[in-house]
C-alpha cells in the first residue's frame, strides 16, 4: 500500500502582510478504512433490525390480551356494568 504525501499552503487572511503559514504534510493511506467501518455499522444495524423482528415475531407481550379486540368491541357495556356495581 503506498502512502502519498500531500502538502498544502495556506495564506493566512488574518494578517496584512500575507505570510504564508508552514506547510502541513498529510500522509494519507487508501482510504478503505472509513468504508470497512461504515460497512461493519451498516451490518450492525442490519442484523439488529433482523434479530428485533424475530423477537417480536416469536413473543407476546404479557400487556396484549388474547382476546383483545372481543374485549375492545364490548368495552362499552363493560364499563356500564363496572359502573353499575360500584356504589
């Protein structure tokens, strides 16, 4: 792998006079390591996103009743009847 040297001059507009600020010397390499770790997050996240489905997919709630929606559809009398025995 080789390494390229790039060097940069900058003029600093802070000061009348122009000087030229020293030069910075930058070894770069080929730039794969930024790709390798946005690739390992990107799969991270893929196979979080799967193994959260899966449990979703496998469990119940213990909140979710089994016949919730009978229950939803009579909620109305029920709450008369609660109601009605309280005195």
């Amino acid at each position: 792998m080789q390494k390229y040297r790039l060097t940069a001059v900058c003029r600093d507009n802070r000061k009348d006079s122009g000087t030229i600020m020293k030069n910075k010397e930058l070894a770069t390499g080929s730039g794969a390591h930024w790709k390798i770790i946005l690739g390992l997050l990107v799969a991270f996240f893929i196979g979080a996103q799967i193994l959260t489905m899966v449990f979703a997919a496998r469990t119940v709630a213990p909140v979710v009743d089994h016949d919730y929606y009978q229950k939803g559809l009579h909620y109305g009398e029920t709450l008369r009847l609660e109601k009605a025995e309280k005195p």
